[in-house]
C-alpha cells in the first residue's frame, strides 16, 4: 500500500497525495516499502549523480564544488552560474556550447535568462568537458548513440543492476532512463560504500559537503544535508528524491502525481523510518497550508 499524504485546511482533508517509499539499512536489508517500487519509474534529475560517474569514467576531473555542480539542479545564483562558466572555460568551451534550454533561474534576484541558467546546466557543462577530453563530437553530445550517453547508460545499468526497462528525453534535453527504486536504491547505496579512492566515494563526499551548489543556499535539499552531514541526496522532477547515508542506510521516494508540495515531508518520513532526524527537520516535516498568509492547516502522513 502506497503512502498517503493528506492536505488539511480548516480541519477539512483538501486532497492526497500517494507516495512510493522505499528505504533500507546499513546492511542493504529493506525497513519501509510502499508501493510498486519494484516498478520501472523516471528518477529524473535524481540519476545526476550516475550522469557524473559515468563522465568520470570517462575520464572527466572535476574536484569538490564545481564536481557538486555537475550532479546539481541549481537555482542559478551567483555562484552557480560562476560555476558553470568555469567548467567550460577548464574545456576552452563558452555558453553557446551548451544545448540545454534557456531559462530563468530559480533564484528570483537574479532575472536574467540563459542557457547558463538553466538548472541543469552543470551538468551539461560537465559532459561538454567529457566530450572534449575524448574528442567527441559537441554538436550532438545529447543524442542517444553520441559516446557520452553510451557510456553513461552503461554507468547507469552498472549500478543498478538492472536492463534500462525504457529511455526518453528529460527537460534538458539529455537521455531519461527509466528503472526500479530498488536499482536506484541500490545505486545510492553504492556511493558511500564503496573504497575511499572511487569515482563514487569522490562524488559523495563533494555533494554532501557542497549541499548548495547540489541545489540553491535555501533549498530543502541542502536544508536537509546541512542537518544531516552524513547524507547525500538528489532531488528530481515530477517529485522523486533519493538519498544515501554514509554508512549505507539509503532509501527513495515518488510522488504519483508529482506534487513537489507533498515531496519534501514525505523524504523527512523516509529519513525518520532509518533513524535519521535532526531538529532541523521538524519544520520541513509539516509544512504549513496557508490562508490569508497565516497557517490555517498542515501536511500529515497516514
């Protein structure tokens, strides 16, 4: 049975939201599974983490920050936006380069729009770097059959154990690959376990001691990482979050209808079904339903 989280206003249930849950301990054994998480599903931006292993692979070497950047969907402050030029000027690359779309960034102070600020657009800095450290070609570094993509769909199926089950366009443009929570599951757990001097180990620890350049200084995800410094987690489109501990307790959620409202408490519930909580969490656990700017209801689990 799914996981359910009602939205209460006035003391009236509003709506639902149904949530897939998966979590399992240090030892890899399951603690809470709701439902079909054995079910093919999009991770989204969740998969950015492997997108990165695979470039390492590859031969790609990005450090600390800017290797944050490039498993992050950013909000596009300041800092970030530095961040991307700096990983194309490494490449002898500029913007142009990059065939992500436009946009604005999430970061409202800043109003400018651009490929560069676009979230995912560390990411695709990073593969343009891959690309010309190969020698691939630049034009086409999206395209399913492109070198790039090839190895990374080889990464991805590496780590989760599992045949793609099918594949799409994610909203950068880059290849989607659909597979399990269990594959995704397993995949997380693989970061923090394995040897100190692996790619994987190389990308924990920069997105967990890098939390706001994995998203943005106020966003939840960091908010959580900064409360958690052991944790590493990847927050994706359509509401999916997956996450890993440093001593392998690791765990995945999906909102089924992607609401990005429910996301958030029920990631903190998965935390908690590990023993994994902080102070800081309380807030993000209940967020307020507002009515005429004051709190007048909540989010609950059942």
């Amino acid at each position: 049975m799914s996981m359910v989280v009602e939205v209460v206003r006035s003391g009236f249930v509003e709506s639902r939201h149904q949530a897939r849950v998966l979590t399992v301990d240090a030892e890899g054994r399951p603690v809470e599974t709701r439902g079909a998480v054995h079910v093919p599903a999009s991770p989204r931006s969740s998969m950015k983490p492997l997108q990165a292993l695979g470039m390492l692979r590859a031969g790609l070497r990005l450090e600390d920050e800017l290797l944050a950047l490039a498993c992050a969907s950013h909000s596009g402050e300041p800092f970030h936006v530095d961040g991307v030029r700096k990983i194309l000027a490494g490449a002898g690359l500029e913007e142009p380069a990059l065939l992500c779309p436009e946009d604005y960034p999430a970061d409202r102070t800043v109003t400018e729009r651009g490929r560069v600020y676009m979230n995912c657009s560390g990411k695709h800095a990073a593969m343009l770097a891959t690309c010309v450290l190969n020698d691939w070609p630049l034009t086409t570094y999206l395209e399913p059959a492109h070198p790039l993509q090839r190895a990374i769909r080889e990464t991805v199926e590496d780590l989760t154990g599992e045949r793609i089950a099918a594949s799409g366009v994610d909203g950068c443009g880059a290849p989607l690959f659909f597979v399990s929570m269990l594959g995704v599951v397993k995949a997380f757990r693989s970061f923090p376990m394995s040897s100190e001097d692996s790619y994987e180990r190389k990308i924990f620890e920069a997105m967990r001691t890098y939390p706001e350049w994995t998203s943005g200084t106020d966003r939840p995800e960091a908010k959580l990482m900064r409360a958690l410094p052991g944790l590493m987690l990847k927050a994706g489109a359509e509401a999916f979050d997956a996450f890993a501990f440093e001593d392998g307790r690791a765990g995945t959620i999906k909102i089924e209808d992607g609401s990005q409202r429910a996301r958030v408490p029920v990631t903190v519930a998965a935390l908690r079904s590990l023993g994994l909580d902080a102070p800081e969490l309380a807030e993000l656990a209940v967020p307020p339903v507002l009515g005429g700017g004051r709190p007048v209801g909540e989010l609950r689990i059942r």
